[in-house]
C-alpha cells in the first residue's frame, strides 16, 4: 500500500531525526526532509533513509538561475530520493530547465512545483506587491508549472478542491497544514484534517509536529491511515 502521509522531519540534526525514525516504518508513511535538517545534516542522512526503504520527498524548493536549479535537480535526483520540488515562482525556464535536471538523472524522481506558502496570507502577498489572493496566485502559477512539465504542485488543503476542477485527477497535489481534530494551528494559517484533505482530492498530506511530538507516533499514524483507507474504501 502506498502511504498518503507524509512525516516532515523537523529536526534540527540527524541524531534527533533518526532516533525518530527508528520509532516508525516505512508501511506508514514517507518522510520529508527540509532546509534545516539537510543544512545541519546533508545528503548522507537522505541517503541512510532511503536505505532504510523509506520513500524520501527532498523539500528544498529550488529557486535560481535554470541551470543552477537543473545542476541541483540532476544532485539530487542522484540520491535516489522519492521526490523533490522547485518554486513555482523561479518561472518557466527555470522549471524546464529542474525537468532537464531530471530525464538526466538515471533516478527518475517525481519532480513537483511549490505554489504560495501555507504559511502566507493575502495581507503577506500583498506586502511584497502580489495584488492577489493566496487562491488566485495558486490558480495562476498552477497553470505555469504543470504547463512547464512538473508532476504536481505543493499547495494548500484548501486549494485542492479548486485544483481537482480545473486540472482533473493527473497532478499529483501534495498539502501541507494538515493537522488532527484537535491539533494546534501553529504558524499555518490554511489547514485541514487529513480525511478532510483527502475529501478534497489530496494525493499526499504532509504533516509534522502533530506526529513528530506525539508520544506514540506509530499510533497516530495507524489511526490516520485507518481513517484515510476507511474513507477510501466507503
């Protein structure tokens, strides 16, 4: 089975990252790794984790030059990693050129393209001179990244449904800010339950701090996987 739930690791060295991972497996979820964690702990933790059969989503967002972005893309792919994204708003070019970074690779990663944080809210894109809601900025750098080649997006829960409308069932949309009933809202502003999410048409829900501060990990992602295959299959 594939698991929809993807772990964030926010962690910030590999002692504390892999002393987690031992407390789960591979059967439950995936796991993805960040600007901190890589930064503290580089490409020697990815590869330990993709050793241990763990399916890897590398969450650097890529945003430069298009042939520094392929170059980056091309390292990474190397790693064997499950999946990686750029930022939609490096541009068309940009985007192409982390598609070229790909077909080079001889591991064919899944390539996807960030939209507006979830952590941003209209009053933030507008700060920075973006006329628009985080809705109409996501729908328009949508339409720019699956145009350009990417698998899928990163957006928020919210979106999703919006998303599913327009671009049917092809793109994979991967959501953070999901969050339990009951959870903390944290610094996420658009967030959704994992069945919620999966309501809406999410492929893949990344959650973090409500799994990795759980006392008993194992369970809440067996109890959320329940409730997603429940769903599913109803």
């Amino acid at each position: 089975m594939d698991p929809r739930v993807i772990v964030a690791l926010d962690f910030a060295n590999s002692k504390t990252a892999l002393e987690f991972v031992a407390r789960i497996n591979s059967d439950v979820c995936k796991l993805k790794i960040g600007k901190e964690l890589f930064t503290a702990a580089g490409p020697q933790l990815v590869e330990k984790l993709v050793n241990k059969g763990f399916d890897v989503f590398l969450d650097l967002k890529f945003h430069d030059i298009p042939n520094t972005v392929k170059k980056a893309v091309l390292s990474a792919a190397q790693l064997g990693v499950w999946m990686l994204n750029v930022h939609a708003l490096g541009g068309r070019p940009m985007m192409l050129a982390a598609k070229e970074g790909i077909e080079l690779s001889s591991h064919k990663a899944i390539l996807i393209a960030v939209t507006v944080l979830t952590s941003s809210s209209s009053n933030d894109l507008a700060e920075i001179g973006i006329p628009l809601s985080p809705a109409q900025m996501v729908d328009k750098l949508a339409v720019l990244a699956l145009d350009a080649g990417m698998d899928g997006l990163v957006c928020s829960a919210q979106e999703v449904a919006q998303l599913r409308q327009k671009f049917g069932q092809s793109p994979l949309l991967v959501t953070p800010g999901i969050r339990p009933s009951g959870a903390a809202n944290d610094d996420q502003h658009r967030i959704m339950t994992p069945v919620d999410a999966i309501k809406q048409g999410s492929s893949y829900l990344v959650m973090g701090r409500p799994v990795i501060q759980h006392a008993e990990p194992m369970l809440i992602l067996q109890d959320i996987n329940q409730q997603i295959n429940t769903l599913i299959h109803t």
